[in-house]
C-alpha cells in the first residue's frame, strides 16, 4: 500500500493544501520551519491515530481554528 495523495486543512502550519507522492522515494526538502516535519506528522497521524510531536489533539489544530482535516489518497494493489 502507498499514499499518492495527501490533504490537509487546518493542520499545524497548512491552512489548506494538497500532496501527490510519486511511485518509489519521494524527497521532501525545504528551509527550516516550513512543514517538512508536519507532513510525516500528518502520515504519523493517519496511520496511529495521534502525533509524536504533540500531546493531545488540539495542538495540531491551525491558529484560530476550530478543526482540522487530514486526509489520504491510497494505492493498494499496485
């Protein structure tokens, strides 16, 4: 099984943004503090149903919003 798309709204830093994760490696880079970190989190999050960076769910929600979404795009047979 792989993820081919990612969406989050609301989650941490992203108000709202898609994802498309090719076949084989996929390379995420960028400067520091700009959500690198966030989309393992947001993977982390669909896959044990809580992050290992915060300690209650709430934390993950965006600044001044009351929810957040993520969702997953799933390829499993091929």
């Amino acid at each position: 099984m792989r993820i081919e798309t990612l969406s989050l709204r609301q989650f941490r830093l992203y108000g709202q943004e898609l994802f498309s994760f090719c076949p084989g490696l996929n390379y995420i880079s960028g400067p520091n503090a700009v959500g690198k970190t966030t989309i393992i989190e947001a993977i982390d999050y669909l896959i044990r149903g809580k992050s290992f960076r915060a300690v209650t769910s709430a934390e993950l929600i965006q600044k001044g919003k009351d929810s957040f979404t993520v969702e997953a795009g799933f390829n499993k047979n091929g």
